[in-house]
C-alpha cells in the first residue's frame, strides 16, 4: 500500500510517497515544484501506483480542482482539514476549523517528533507562521508574518530607490555596512526574532524550524533548533494513522 501525502501551499506544492507504518519522514519518492509543475507531479503518482492520498491545501478551490483532476483515478482521497483534536493533538483555536491545515498538520507534526515537550513550531515560506503546542499535545496558537520574500519584496516596491534583494547563502553582518546587507540583515533579524520571542514566552524546550526560507533563517537563531524537511508532510504522515483512507 502506497500513500501520497500532498502539502500544497501558495506557492509551491510538496509531496511525497511513503507507506503509512514507515518511520515518520521516511519518503520513497518525495518533491517540490510550483504550481505551474502539477503536471509532471500527475505523472509521477501514477508511476509510483498509489492507493491512496491526504492532501493539505491553503491555495484555494481552483488548486484543489486541478490536484484532483491529477490525482491517479480510483484512488481513496481525504481533503486534510483542521478539527478539534486529531493525532495526539488538541486543537485550541477559539474556531478549530478556522486554523489553516497546513498550520495544524505542522503542529500534529511538531508534536510527534517532540512528544512531552513544550514546543515551538516556524514554517518559513510565502508567510512565516510560528505556533506553539504544549508538552501534553494542546495547540496553543501563534502568530503570522510576512515571509522573506514578501518582507523584500515590500521594501523595494514601497520605498524610494531601495533595491530588490533576496538573502544570500551566508546571513550578514548585523549593523550592514551597505543597502543590500542592511535590508537582509533587518529582514532575517525580524523573523528570528519572531521565533525567539515565542520560545521565550513558551518556555519551548524543542524548537522546529521548516519552510523553504528555513535555511537561510536558521543560521541567525540564537537558541538550539531543529531544521527540519517539510514538517507539514510529517505531519499528514502522522495524520494519516488515525485517516478514514487506511
């Protein structure tokens, strides 16, 4: 029996094939690509032979359409939502199914790879969001920010003669000495800062940091972290044991 765990966000879609006892994480196929790439992912789960699919989608109902029209036929499909409590984890939003799945299938993930522990969860993509879960599996809340690009991209198209600039391999130095290290400096500054203060008011004992810009905001955290691949896709994993589809 083989899964596909679907994590399509706003700008790009993430999945991966696995079996749904392997270790959490554990991918025989797994990849990336913009929407516009849907195509070429179609032709992949069908080569693969999956039987069944948890799809986590944020990027609205024509996305949805165009994931089911690609998905292999006949195939069991659950459209992964936010409810109460799934997992282990308690869902404490004042409206549970107003929180996006992908926010709760990173917490559900968070919380499987950290189990007892107070942690604090950064998803660094199109948005940042940072959310806390409790060592006894409540999800608190958190927070939401513009993510790098985003953060970049506002400065060049609201400020007089400021250049666009996307941050290199190696982070800054913290006072830069020019336009481009200062702006990468201040943008990557901003979202640490947004991840160290919720570690601070948690109390975390585990932090996880995931996304596609996580690479380059991990470097300036000052506190131990854990980088990890796609934890909206662990999380789906773990989901996916408790899943109607199995």
């Amino acid at each position: 029996m083989s899964l596909l765990l679907v994590d399509a966000g706003n700008t790009r879609i993430k999945w991966a094939v696995t079996a749904p006892d392997a270790r959490l994480g554990a991918w025989a196929l797994a990849d990336a690509a913009p929407h516009p790439g849907l195509d070429a992912m179609a032709g992949a789960w069908r080569m693969a032979g999956v039987t069944r699919a948890l799809v986590a989608n944020v990027a609205g109902a024509a996305l949805r359409e165009r994931i089911a029209a690609a998905l292999p036929p006949g195939i069991a499909v659950e459209w992964f939502a936010s409810t109460p409590e799934r997992a282990g984890l308690r869902n404490g939003y004042r409206n549970p199914g107003q929180l996006g799945c992908d926010r709760f299938a990173a917490a559900i993930g968070a919380h499987a790879l950290a189990p007892g522990q107070d942690v604090v969860v950064a998803t660094c993509g199109t948005a940042t969001t940072v959310d806390a879960i409790s060592k006894d599996g409540v999800f608190i809340g958190g927070m939401i920010l513009p993510g790098l690009a985003l953060m970049a991209g506002s400065l060049a198209r609201n400020t007089a003669q400021l250049p666009m600039v996307a941050p290199g391999a190696a982070p800054p130095p913290l006072f830069g000495d020019n336009t481009d290290d200062a702006i990468v400096s201040g943008i990557l500054s901003a979202q640490a800062g947004a991840i160290e203060r919720a570690c601070a008011a948690h109390g975390a004992t585990a932090c996880i940091v995931s996304g596609g810009a996580a690479p380059h905001i991990a470097p300036t955290l000052k506190l131990a972290h854990h980088l990890v691949d796609n934890i909206v896709l662990v999380g789906l994993h773990a989901a996916a044991r408790t899943s109607r589809i199995l």
